[in-house]
C-alpha cells in the first residue's frame, strides 16, 4: 500500500470518529466526558473513582429546542438501556426506554432509578440541561456498559420534534433526525469529587416530569 494511502485512510479514521471530551457544567461544577454535538445536543457521564463493583453513575444530558435527547447506555439502540429526556417549559421530562426493535421505544422497569440533581437541571436561553445519577444503571446483561471498562461506545440520538404529549414521561417519540455513537473514556471520567456530587441527589424517579 502506497504511504498516501495509509495516510489518508488515518486521517479519514480520526475524522469520523467521534470523542468525548472533558466538560464542566457551569453551574453545578461537575466535570464530565461529554459528547457535544452541532445541534447543540450533549451527552455526558462522570463516574467514582474505584470502579470495583460500581453500578451508578451521573449523566447530564440536553440540548437545543424544545425536541427530544436520547442515550443508549450500551451504544446501540435495539436491546440496550436507553436514556429519554426533553424539556417542557422550564422542567424537564425523563424515562427509561428500551426496545429490541426500530420504532418509538416503551418505558423500561427494573432496578434502575433516575435521581435529579437539582444544581445541574436547568433551562436557559439557549439551552436545556438535565443531570441525574445513574442509581444501579450498570447492568450484567449487557444493555449497559460494565464496571471495569477503560472505554466504551454510547449511543446519542436526538429529534428537533417535540413529543406528542410533552408532559407525559411515557410519551411515544418520533424518529431522531440525527443519531449515531461515540467514544468515551472512561477511565478520565472518573473522580474523587463523584461522592460528594452524588449526595446532591433527590429521590429516585424512574418516569418522571420533574
Ligand atoms: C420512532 C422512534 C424511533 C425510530 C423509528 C428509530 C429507528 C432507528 C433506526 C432505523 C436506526 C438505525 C439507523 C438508521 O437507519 O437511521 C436507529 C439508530 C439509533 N437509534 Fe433509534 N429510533 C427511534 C427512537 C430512538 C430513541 C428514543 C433513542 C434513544 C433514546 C434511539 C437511539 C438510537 C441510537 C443510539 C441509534 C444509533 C445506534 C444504532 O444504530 O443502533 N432511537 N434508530
């Protein structure tokens, strides 16, 4: 293989990979690896520092307008933990989904909760910004990723259209108008500070209007 080849195939190789990168959220201090997106869309995860045996984690999650932001927790979006927000007025709406097909996802159950943290829930002129911790999010069965690792692919997947019913946490979605994965590192995501961000915390909600 000539060496322009190989060059351009690496160059191509980092254009299309998308990273998160260190981002702190102004205004409740936490730092994160976030994905950003043009549409102003943003997904991030901060975890503790010891990940022996962790289940739970904070996300923040937003964007622009008044559509929907979604995660996958696994990366794909058929047979993962997915993550559903949007805002209404100036609160915002949240459940689990997850589905083992294309199409609206439904609510998921199970041990997982979603606590809001109230200091990084907010909407602004621009945008909207929802964080949580994660509480017993980190699954065995593989609708998440694990524990242990260093790295791993998260899902985002984002709509400019509102929900049909934009106070009902339940609501079905129409198609993102733009989604695909990205990488995070895990390893930077971790801190000392994630105990005391977790005791900002309120009760848990698993559909939720907040
Ligand atoms: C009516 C609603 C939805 C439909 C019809 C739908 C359909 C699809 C389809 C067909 C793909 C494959 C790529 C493509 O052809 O565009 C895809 C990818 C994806 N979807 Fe959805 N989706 C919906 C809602 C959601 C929601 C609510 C989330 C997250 C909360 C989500 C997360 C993803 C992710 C992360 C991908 C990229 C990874 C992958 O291809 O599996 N989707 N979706």
């Amino acid at each position: 293989m000539k060496l322009s080849t190989l060059l351009f195939g690496g160059i191509a190789t980092l254009v299309g990979a998308q990273t998160a990168t260190a981002y702190t959220d102004a205004k409740s201090g936490i730092t994160f690896q976030a994905y950003q997106h043009t549409t102003g869309y943003f997904l991030g995860v901060a975890l503790p520092e010891d990940p022996t045996g962790n289940t739970d984690f904070i996300v923040t999650i937003g964007g622009k307008g008044s559509g929907w932001s979604g995660a996958s927790l696994a990366g794909p979006m058929k047979n993962a933990l997915l993550v559903l927000a949007w805002p209404n007025n100036n609160s915002i709406v949240s459940s689990f989904r997850k589905t083992n097909q294309y199409g609206s996802p439904p609510v998921a159950t199970g041990t997982f909760t979603q606590l809001p943290i109230a200091n990084g829930t907010y909407t602004n002129t621009t945008h909207w910004t929802y964080t949580f911790v994660c509480s017993k999010c980190i699954q065995s069965d593989g609708t998440t990723f694990v524990a242990n690792d260093n790295t791993t692919v998260l899902g985002y997947a984002l709509s400019s259209t509102a929900p049909s019913q934009k106070g009902n946490a339940a609501s079905s979605v129409s198609k993102h108008t733009s989604q695909g994965q990205a990488t995070f590192d895990l390893v930077k995501a971790r801190s000392r500070d994630f105990a005391t961000w977790k005791t900002w915390a309120a009760a848990p909600k698993v559909a939720n209007a907040l």
